[in-house]
C-alpha cells in the first residue's frame, strides 16, 4: 500500500458515508476541493469509479458500496488499536460510536453525556439516532444502546437503565364520548395513534400480557407518523390513543390530563442496554460504560 493510500481510503468512507464531500470535508477538516481531488487520485489509482457525482449530490457506485463494506470494519479495527494505545497513556482516549434510539439517547445518553465529556477531555462521542437495528462491525459502530430484548445474544450487554413499561393513555376530553377500554380487543372501535418502523417499514404493534396470556394488537386510526415527538403531541392534543413509555406520561397520569387504561395488561419489560461485541472494548469504551451503568436503588 503506497503512502497517503488508508488516508484516502478513509477518506472515501467518510463521503461515502455522508454521501456529501461538504459534510466530509468538515468531517475530516479539509476543503471539499482538496477531498474532491483525493478521491479523483484514488479512483485514477485503482482503475474504476467509486464515486457517482452530480451537480447536487454524490454516492458511491455499485464498486464503492463494495468497497465501502469491506472498509468500514477495517476502519473501525484501526481506530481501536489506536484507541488501545490510551493504556500506555495512563488516561482512555480516542473516539466512541454509538447507535441508539430516541428514548435512549433522550432518556440515557442526553443526561450523561456532557459530565463525560468534561470528565475525559481526550474522548470524543458520535451518535447516531436511527430506530432500525443495525449489525455493529459493518456499520462501523463501537457499541450500541437499545431495548433488552432486541439485543443480540453473542453481544456483551450491560444495563443503563431500570425496567419499563408502555402504557395506553389517552385525555379526558377524548374520553369523554367514547367508552373505556376493558381488554385489548376493545381498541377497534377507538382512534390510535400509529407509530411506523422505518427500518422494517411496519407499524410498531401494540403488546399487552394478562395472566400468561401474550396479545399483539395492530391498531387502526387516522394518523400514522414516524417520529415519537408527533406522536405523543396529537394524543395530548386528544387526537386519539397513544402507546407511551410510562417514563414520557407518569406525571400527566397522576395529575389527570392523561387517563391510562389496560393497566392489568401492560407489564414490565427489560430497560435500555448497552451493547458490544465483548472481544472489542476499547479504553474509551469501557470509561463510558463505567459512566452509563445502571444500578437499582438500593444495591451496591
């Protein structure tokens, strides 16, 4: 490999990624002219196109995908062993990437986050919101943040956050010309609030569980939306019924502008995790997971 040949590669990843030479080039600071004529020099190289390019857009072409996939994990190795070398400093340093999902990054990471941050001036964080699963390694992530249940097995996973629990609510004025639901099948004949999985493209169901018996309701209604924010403002505004995490509504239930109904149906369920393949903790890494970790009230 010549001189100057992983610079340009990660280079490449970073417009690839961005799908933007402007945003690249903040990215990596340099002028988007001089990234632009890297990425000519390493096409030229190489011998094929990598990069499609427009007058307003660029992205990578069917050999830049390629390429771009089989980079991303190398690149992610390199930044660990550089990371690593933060033992031989005496204090972690380096780079973290995280993905998550809106409640997690509001609810775990927004509260944290900047006491790190000032607590290890040598350590930088990237986080990116998405509600999709990703695969680690090839998206280039260090660790990630999600649900429990939808952790992987083979993944090491630690706890950053106590148990929860989705509640149906919905207000007194939505309430008051419409009757009370009793079991999970009394939702068809009321207004839901749909949240729709980008990932997977489906609607998120609604899951209850009532004296070992599991249900999954699919609900109908007149709005579907795919950001949590719109969701919980049109069931506040009593535009219908909404499935909210008891953390987002617990003091509009206990001070009446929100009733929850189907309380005998809505369990508990495993918390936020942070999540990593166990074979990869980077100095870094393992500073913000001592930061994250949750531990219930009342242990040691």
């Amino acid at each position: 490999m010549r001189r100057g040949d992983l610079d340009d590669l990660a280079a490449f990843a970073a417009v690839a990624r961005a799908r933007s030479f402007t945003r690249a080039a903040a990215e990596l600071s340099l002028s988007p002219s001089a990234l632009s004529h890297a990425m000519r020099s390493l096409e030229a190289r190489l011998g094929v196109r990598l990069l499609a390019r427009t007058t307003r857009s660029v992205a990578p072409t069917a050999a830049g995908e390629r390429l771009l996939r089989s980079l991303d994990p190398a690149l992610a190795e390199v930044a660990r062993g550089l990371s690593a070398l933060a033992d031989w400093r005496g204090a972690p340093s380096g780079a973290v990437r995280l993905t998550t999902f809106g409640y997690a990054a509001r609810t775990v990471l927004a509260p944290a986050l900047p006491g790190f941050l000032r607590e290890h001036a040598d350590i930088s964080v990237e986080v990116i919101v998405e509600d999709r699963l990703v695969d680690l390694v090839t998206g280039g992530f260090d660790a990630g943040i999600r649900l429990g249940e939808t952790v992987a097995k083979d993944m090491a996973a630690v706890p950053v956050g106590p148990a929860l629990r989705t509640l149906v609510v919905g207000t007194p004025d939505y309430f008051a010309t419409r009757p009370i639901p009793a079991a999970p099948a009394d939702l068809e004949g009321h207004n839901c609030i749909n949240y729709r999985l980008l990932g997977g493209g489906g609607l998120l169901p609604w899951e209850f569980e009532h004296n070992g018996r599991d249900v999954r309701f699919r609900p109908g209604g007149q709005l579907v939306v795919n950001d949590e924010l719109l969701a919980a403002a049109a069931v506040r505004a009593g535009a219908g019924l909404g499935y909210m995490l008891e953390h987002d509504v617990a003091d509009e239930i206990a001070d009446g502008r929100l009733i929850q109904v189907l309380d005998p149906w809505c369990p508990t369920f495993p918390g936020c995790y942070l999540y990593y393949p166990s074979r990869h903790v980077t100095p870094a890494l393992r500073a913000l997971i001592d930061k994250l970790r949750w531990t219930p009230v009342g242990t040691s």
